[in-house]
C-alpha cells in the first residue's frame, strides 16, 4: 500500500482525479461561503476594552488585577447585565424553557469574555449581532464594577465610622464625668488650678502668719488649706487625664472624620487605557477562514476516497 503514498505515485493519481477534486473544492467553498453568510450564521461585532484597577487593596494574596476579575465575573453583576440589557429577550431564548436560566448564562459567557492581560490589566470583550449594543454593554460592565466596589467600600467603611462614633460617645461621656468631678473640687473645696492656686493660698497663709496671725486660723483659709492638703493629688491626677482623654478624642475624631470622608466620596476604581468602541467591522464568522477550513477537509477526505477508489481497482 506504500506505493499509493509514494510521492510520484500521489502526484499521478491527483492529476487523474483533477477535474473531480476541483470541482469538489469549488462546491465546498461556494457552500461554505454561502452557509457562513449572514442568511445563516448570525455576524457578531466585537467591542472591547482595557482597565486597570485603582483605588482598590487586595483583600487577601490576590492581586488587585485578579480582585477586579473576580468582581466583574460576580453574579450580581451579570444579574444586572441581564436585567439592563433584557437579555434573555436579546438573546431570543424561551422563557417558558425549561433550563431557561442556565441557557441564558451559557450564552453570556459564550458572548462575554472578561481575562487578565500579559501587563496586569483586564480586558473586557464583547461580542453582539448590533454594535452598539456590543459597545455599551462593555461600559455597563465598568459602570457596574464601579458601583460594586463603591459600595463594599462604602459598607465598609460605614462599619468603621459607626465604630468610631460609638468610641467619640464613651470618650465624650468619660471627659463629662472628669470635668464633673473637677467642678466638684472646685465648688465643694475651692480646688480648680492647683499650679496657681497653691502658690497664692500658700503666699495669703504666709502672709496672714506674719501681719495677722489670727486671720490666719479663719475658716475660709484653712478651709482652702486642707482642701489643697487633702485633695490637691486628685485634681492633678483629674488634670491629667482630662488632657489624656481629649488627646484620644481628637485622634479618634480625626479616624472618624476619614471615615465620613470615603462614605460621602464619589471615587471611581477603574483606569481605562482603551475605551470601548462602536465597532464598524464583523468579528464572527471569519467567512474566509470558514470557507479556507472547509475546502481543505473536504479536500483531503476527498483524496482518501480517491486513493481508497484507486487500491480498489488494483485488487479486482
């Protein structure tokens, strides 16, 4: 049998069958170039786009490029897709069908094509029969994205600031209970700066000692003598912690202030470097590649008929 795949021999056998195979191959093509026409196969424009993510930290080991990925792939944003687009309807699938849903989705990822590219970047492809449709579905899914992550940040950060309050609150109420206790000091023994005070009720008891040492055993004096005596160490350690306790609040105030910041912030999370197109030109079918892919199988196919055909008339 070798000699039917022998060079020379193959050349004399598809100069025999020449006419046949070429009128083969031309059938083929014209009704490969005829069944990939748009009477048959549906012509579907490609519009794409090319991100890359911004003011986004990873959740966990995932980069920001997979995060951005796994977001757009979410299935509430393909809900929304669906929902924007009345897909089902677009797509011309049944609702009545029983897998109607899985029949939908199948078509959108089949339509939908979201994957990282070689530079760390997110290419977004859509493929659809009306170019317009093909172009703003692709914004639609940047808009979505953009959304979501405002709005798990947004969740997030909500969290943080009703965190923050609730510690503004105890601060506030720990700094009303100091000052509290200070007015006590104050009004019950005349204590409310112990630097100054202590030096001017020392320099009055002094002084009363040495001009009028009667004066000096009054009430009030030495009602203000023994209050600095006895709760002098109080107010400091009250001072103290008053000036402590604003420190934090002032701290905690500031985290809360950020916080409200990104709550009523209107950032977007995405950089586009190729903006989304209407595009002017079919991507599918590649009536060319069709018809090329066509005539070559049959071509072959053909010429193992036609050596079958020749070893058959040597053995009869």
């Amino acid at each position: 049998m070798d000699k039917y795949f022998d060079s020379t021999n193959m050349l004399k056998i598809i100069n025999k069958w020449k006419y046949h195979l070429l009128g083969i191959v031309g059938i083929t093509a014209l009704l490969a170039g005829i069944f990939s026409g748009p009477g048959f196969i549906t012509p579907l424009y490609k519009s794409y786009a090319i991100l890359y993510p911004a003011n986004v930290e990873p959740y966990s080991e995932e980069s920001e490029t997979e995060q951005m990925l796994q977001i757009m792939m979410s299935q509430d944003i393909i809900d929304s897709m669906i929902a924007k687009f009345d897909l089902g309807k677009h797509y011309e699938i049944n609702r009545n069908y029983k897998y109607y849903r899985t029949a939908l989705l199948a078509e959108y990822h089949e339509k939908v094509s979201i994957s990282k590219t070689p530079y760390e970047g997110v290419e977004i492809t859509v493929k659809d029969r009306n170019p317009d449709t093909a172009m703003l579905m692709v914004k639609a899914i940047i808009n979505f994205y953009d959304k979501k992550v405002d709005w798990l940040h947004k969740e997030k950060w909500e969290e943080v600031a009703d965190m923050y309050a609730g510690q503004l609150a105890r601060k506030r109420q720990d700094i009303d209970s100091l000052k509290n206790i200070m007015f006590e000091l104050g009004t019950k023994y005349g204590i409310f700066d112990y630097e100054y005070q202590g030096k001017e009720i020392t320099r009055a008891y002094l002084n009363a000692l040495l001009t009028n040492p009667a004066k000096a055993k009054s009430k009030e004096i030495r009602r203000l003598v023994n209050g600095m005596e006895q709760h002098s160490g109080q107010l400091i350690e009250v001072i103290n912690m008053i000036e402590n306790e604003a420190i934090n609040y002032v701290t905690i105030k500031q985290d809360y202030e950020m916080a409200v910041r990104f709550i009523k912030s209107n950032l977007t999370y995405s950089n586009i470097v190729t903006y989304p197109f209407v595009p002017d030109k079919k991507a599918y079918p590649i009536r060319w590649l069709i018809v090329v892919i066509a005539s070559l199988a049959v071509f072959t196919f053909a010429l193992f008929v036609i050596f079958w055909i020749e070893r058959r008339k040597v053995h009869q």
